[in-house]
C-alpha cells in the first residue's frame, strides 16, 4: 500500500524515513557565536568564552565592540579564540587569542583554527538537515500514525545526533568533526540505506566555505601575520 503523500518519505524500496536533508547552502554563522553572560550548553565553556572576550576587548579601538567568539582546538591542549570585532559603522575585523590572551601572529596556527571552526560549522549546519527536533517530531508522528519498520531506529539516530550537536557554545575540534559525521551517517543510513549522503556530500564541498572565511579573517586581521 502506496503512503499518502502527506508522508514523503521512503526506506529501501518505495519505503523510506528519510525527510529531504539536503541543504540549500551552506552558512558560516560566524555572527551567532554572541558574547553573553549565559549559555544553554557548556557552562563552562560559555564562562570562559566570557572571560576570552574581556581579554581581548583590550585589543580593541575605540567605538569597536567584541561581538563574537568561536572556541577552537585543532591540536589537543592548544586553544585558539577567534574573536570578531564589530566597529560603530559595521566593519568586521579579527584577532585570535590564546588562552592567556596572548594574540595569535602566525599564519599557520590562525589558519588552523579558522579551518577547523569553518568544517564545525559547516558540518553542525548539514547534520540532519540543519532542525534535529523537527526531524524527530516528524519522525515520532510516523511512528504514530503508521509505524513503519525502522522508525523506532531512525528516532533514536536523530535523538543521538541531536544530542552530539548539543546547544552552543561547542568547542571546535577534529573530535568533534568526527563525532558529528559518525551520528550524521549512521541517521542517514536508518532513513535510507540506499541513498547518498547529503552530509558527505556537503563536506566534500566545504572547501569554498573553508577559503572564504580564511579569507575574511586574514583580511580584516587586526595585526600582521608572520
């Protein structure tokens, strides 16, 4: 018996528990990493964002606001902060500092960390079409209506990786690069074991996303880079 239309999904053939997840773009949100003074994820995490940002508002100009930090680790042990700065009339510009303020001045270290911040980013956004819970409500209204074989599976592949996402602020790292695709592959593979993976795909075309927030950054960077 063919599905209602109401119902797009299908599992292996003419069956499925996969909603589109494919993704229109891809969005460095590099805005939505907020300074504030309270966080729904990593408490501890989002008080030494806190404190970051103090030491680096030491580096800025008059009328410039510190808008924005990002959290990143791309070697184990060695943090690096990158920290958006916001002038009176909009104009963006970068300074990345380590975990005692001292300021990032080599190319390599602060490219590191941009590259990995950038694939964090554009991995959390293409993780189960960018809405976990909507994904999962969907999923448990199937369940309820229809119950089709998988969904109790597809449900608790969601939850996982809604869990692994988690809310911010989120450290930046290779670990979690991969915890992220390990949860995305294993829910795409309980919705449609038979389908390519949007998520792979995206990451295979994470490179632009990569270059052009690099290329943000080293421009509007607030001191030479050796």
């Amino acid at each position: 018996m063919q599905r209602p239309r109401s119902h797009p999904y299908r599992r292996g053939y003419g069956h499925s528990l996969r909603p589109c997840l494919t993704t229109s773009s891809i969005r460095l949100a590099t805005g939505d990493h907020r300074v504030r003074s309270s966080y729904s994820g990593d408490v501890s995490l989002g008080d030494d964002i806190e404190r970051v940002a103090g030491l680096a508002r030491v580096h800025a100009a008059a009328g410039d606001a510190v808008s924005g930090v990002i959290a990143t680790e791309a070697s184990e042990g060695t943090r690096v902060y990158l920290c958006a700065f916001d002038d009176a009339d909009g104009r963006r510009s970068w300074l990345a500092v380590r975990a005692d303020g001292n300021v990032v001045e080599s190319r390599v270290e602060l490219r590191e960390a941009v590259s990995i911040a950038a694939l964090c980013e554009v991995a959390t956004d293409a993780a189960g079409g960018g809405d976990l819970d909507a994904l999962v409500a969907g999923l448990e209204q199937l369940r309820d209506a229809e119950a089709p074989e998988g969904i109790d599976a597809a449900i608790e592949a969601a939850r996982e990786l809604r869990d692994v996402l988690a809310a911010p602020p989120q450290l930046a790292t290779p670990s979690r690069l991969d915890e992220i695709g390990t949860a995305t592959r294993r829910l795409e593979r309980e919705l449609d074991p038979t389908a390519a993976s949007p998520f792979s795909a995206a990451m295979k075309s994470s490179q632009s996303a990569v270059s052009e927030l690099q290329r943000e950054v080293e421009a509007g960077y607030r001191v030479l880079l050796s």
